[in-house]
C-alpha cells in the first residue's frame, strides 16, 4: 500500500498482524494490509509529504535485540536498514535503548482471557451451600455431642440409679460402649435430617444436650435448605479465575505472543511474584491464529494481550451470534503501557511526526478512528456478574442431580455389604453355637 506523494522515497513500515491495528490481508509480492493503523498513517503521509509501503519480516514477530548484538523481527528490520520505521509497538526501557519512539499514540494494559462462562449443571451443587470448613465443623459438632452423650450414659450406667435414668435398652450384652457409642451417633444424624426418632432418657443433664443439639440441628439444616433453593432460583456463574492469583491456581495455560512485553515480562519476573510464578503455565507462540483456534476450538486455555485486541474480536463475535464468546480478567496482567512508532536512533523524521501526532490526539480522533468500528466490544466488558440481572433461568438437568444419586447409591452399596455381613457372621455364630451344644 502507498500513500502521499509519488515522487518522494517511500518509507518502509515494518509490520506484523496486530488486530485491529493492522491486518495481514495477503503476504507475498501482493502485500495488502488493512487495519486501524492505515488510516493514521494516510494522515501524516499526507501532513509530511511522503509515501510509504509495507512490509512483514520473515519471521512475523515484534522483535527483540539479543546482547550480542542481532536482532529480530519489526525492531530487527528497523535496527538493519530493511525498514524505515515500525508499526504500532509498545513502548517499554529495553526497547528505548535501541530505537527513538514518538509520543505515545495509544495507551494500553495487557489482560487475560478466558473463555466466558455459562450456566452449567453442578453435580456436587447439592455440598455447596457450605463452605468444606463449614461441613467439618458441621461432622466435628456431631461427633462431639454423640461422644458426649455416650459418656454420660456410660456414666449413668455406672451409678445406682441407672435403672431411673435410662431404659434396659441403653446396653447390650458385652458390648455396651459400642452399642451406647452407635446409638448416640445415629440419633445425632437423625435429629440434624430432620428425622423422627425416640428419645427416652429422663436425666436432666441428657434432656440439656438434647435440646442444645436441636436447636442447633434446626438452625444448620434451615440454613442449608435456604442457601440451597437460593442457588437453585439465582444461580451463579462461577469464574475460572478473576486475578492473578487466581490464574496461577487455576493452572490454565496462559498463551502469550513471543517477544511481546508480557511474555518479557513474565520472564524476567521474580520467581516468587505474582507474575513470576506464571511461567509455569506460561506458553510462547509465534502464531496468534495458532492461539486463537486453540482459544476458540474449545481447549482449556487463556490468553494474554492487549485490551485493543480482544476488544476487537468481542465486537466480531457480538455483532455475528449476538453474544460473548470471550469474559477479560478484571485484574491487569501490565497496566500504564503506551504505544507508539519506533524510529532508528536520530531519525529527522521524529521531531515532524510528533507535531502532527500531537493534533491527531488533541482533536480526539486518534480514538475515534479507532474504536468506532466496535461499538458492540462494550456489552462484552465489565464483570459477568452483570449477565445475572436476566430473568431467564436454567431448567434443572439430570447431571444437577448426578451427586445426590451417586450419594444414594453408595448408601445402598454399603448397606448391602453390611447385610451380607451380618449374614455371614450370623451364620457361623449359629454354627458354633450348634457345635457347642
């Protein structure tokens, strides 16, 4: 592509794809390139007087410097004399110590993406109206109360007045811990289900333990039923992660292009820091189509890039099918970047570039070139929190209830295996008796 005036030696602008700023439409001897980052570039051709004409380096990377000295990609074609200046680069210390930048044109932050999430059937949903340390409390609340209950029945069946204070039944023969130990414990699950079962003890320090665990039985398994039908009629949408923090626990597979700032950054990063510990995760790619067909063929990735871009294909994907494919990191990943052209050091082109630049951004139309192609970017931003406030609710599948049944299941199995050993030690107890007599 050229632009401005013929007669004047074109510059060439080294550029790799960078949606929506610039899009490699064709490669080859017939380069055509489209993109935001077009338009900008008619205009100061035409302000300054000069053409200009692509072109994209052979290994279609942004490009960095090596310590001894070579150097790849659009920086490498500026830094060789291939290139007369640079696409859209983001502007960063180990950059400014080989190329002269104009002034910012674009202010960016890095993010992460990850595919949006929807409604879903939970299959342990029936567990997660309390928290794990909610539920241990919970067990260790009733195992408490049954041991105390067996030892103060063992206490008053130790006492002279045991027969006033408890029933016959409270013991059996040769075993009356384990006997007294069971009971208590089932009757401590019973109260807490809301089953009826007989309570026969008359001593008053019993009748106290009883009455404490029935109110407390009462107030748990309400607030269970209530924060059950809560998620049932309200459901939320859990996130795969929505920080940094998150996203190292998550353990998903953090794409990043190689040679962008994130991917140095993450590199050069402490170990221990919140972004350090991202290169475990951390997966360099040369080919941004090779993330995207990962990203939307389904696979268990997220993606790490500027806020531009993603915004971009938001717009595409909303415009098309009307809904979001894509849910952003609320957390930044690089926050405070600019963006700018990059030159060879004590180019004479910088000081004129700038001043037109300077109007562009003070008349507002570096922006509005573009972002007014995406105005349908925004109803995919902000927290997916705000997809909640739609009626429209989920019907209750079979997989919802996959747990509650597995949970009945398992009860059946063990009650089954516990027949059939009362069955066998039954047997052979009859069988010694017989041999006996």
């Amino acid at each position: 592509m050229e632009g401005g005036v013929s007669n004047i030696t074109c510059l060439r602008v080294a550029v790799i794809n960078y949606l929506p700023h610039v899009a490699v439409l064709s490669a080859g001897p017939d380069l055509e390139i489209g993109g935001t980052f077009s338009p900008i570039l008619d205009i100061l051709s035409q302000q300054l007087g000069f053409c200009y004409k692509y072109m994209v380096p052979s290994d279609r990377l942004y490009g960095k410097v090596f310590e001894n000295g070579t150097s790849t990609g659009t920086i490498g074609a500026v830094l060789n004399g291939d290139a007369d200046m640079t696409g859209l680069l983001v502007v960063d210390e180990a950059r400014m110590k080989h190329l002269d930048f104009t002034v910012p044109l674009f202010m960016e932050r890095f993010l992460a993406v990850v595919k949006r999430p929807v409604l879903e059937p939970d299959v342990a949903g029936f567990v997660k109206p309390f928290t794990t340390f909610v539920w241990t409390a919970t067990l260790v609340a009733i195992l408490f109360t049954s041991l105390t209950c067996t030892l103060l029945l063992g206490v008053y069946e130790a006492l002279p007045l045991a027969e006033t204070l408890s029933t016959p039944n409270d013991s059996s023969d040769g075993q009356p811990f384990m006997n007294l130990s069971l009971t208590s414990l089932l009757w401590c699950v019973a109260v807490l289900l809301c089953q009826g079962i007989a309570w026969v003890h008359r001593a008053a320090s019993l009748r106290m333990l009883a009455g404490i665990w029935f109110i407390a039985s009462l107030i748990i398994s309400t607030v269970y039923r209530s924060n059950l039908k809560a998620m049932l009629i309200m459901p939320r949408i859990q996130l795969p992660f929505d920080n940094l923090e998150e996203l190292y626990q998550s353990q998903y597979p953090l794409y990043v292009v190689e040679t962008t700032v994130i991917h140095r950054a993450i590199m050069n990063a402490p170990g221990d820091s919140p972004l350090g510990r991202l290169k475990e995760q951390m997966v360099a790619s040369k080919s941004e189509t090779l993330m995207a067909r990962k990203f939307y063929g389904g696979e268990r990735v997220a993606l790490a890039g500027v806020s531009i871009s993603f915004r971009h294909f938001m717009n595409i994907a909303f415009s098309r099918f009307g809904f979001c494919f894509e849910y952003i990191m609320q957390d930044r990943l690089l926050d405070g970047l600019t963006q700018a052209v990059a030159f060879r050091k004590g180019s004479h082109l910088l000081p004129k570039m700038n001043a037109i630049i300077l109007r562009l951004l003070e008349g507002g139309l570096m922006n509005h070139l573009v972002y007014r192609t995406m105005h349908n970017s925004s109803h995919c931003l902000g927290p997916i929190i705000q997809d909640l406030s739609s009626t429209k609710l989920r019907a209750q599948g079979l997989k919802d209830f996959y747990g509650v049944f597995s949970v009945f299941a398992g009860g059946i199995i063990i009650a089954i295996l516990c027949f059939g050993f009362e069955l066998v030690v039954g047997h052979g107890h009859n069988n010694r008796r017989d041999i006996k007599h």
